[in-house]
C-alpha cells in the first residue's frame, strides 16, 4: 500500500523537476496532498503524523514553483 501512495507522487515529482513544467509541479503538489492527507490515516503514530505534515508541506512547495513558473517570465527568475 505504501509503495502505491509514493509512486504517483515520484513519478510526477521527477517529471517536474526534470521538464520545469508548472503543470506536472501541480500534480506533484495535489499527489503529495492527498498521500501526506492518507497517510496520517494509515499510521496514527507521531512518525506517521510528521511524515504526514512532510508531504504537506512538499505540496506547497510544489504549488509555490508552480505559480513561480506561471507568473513569472524565464528572464526574471534568470536574474533572481
């Protein structure tokens, strides 16, 4: 079961990071909501809670380069 929670969401995070796609950084950030939302489910442990709250927090990190990619152009984060 937990191999089939961390496949979607390292598929789509390779993805992202490897084509720099704002679309696949989405779906790495909703497949880490969902798993780190399920996981804490499956395990009511502090571990379970902690790695819970890790993928929370990757899918708002996701969600952050995704919007950085929309909004901003190629020059601009060149320049940063």
């Amino acid at each position: 079961m937990d191999l089939i929670q961390f496949m979607p969401v390292a598929f789509f995070s390779v993805l992202a990071f490897w084509k720099q796609n704002a679309v696949l950084f989405i779906l790495a950030g909703v497949m880490g909501l969902f798993t780190g939302f399920i996981f804490y489910d499956n395990y009511v442990t502090p571990y379970g809670l902690a790695i819970g709250l890790l993928f929370l927090c990757y899918s708002l990190s996701c969600f952050g380069w995704a919007f950085r990619m929309m909004i901003w152009s190629e020059r601009e984060i060149e320049e940063d």
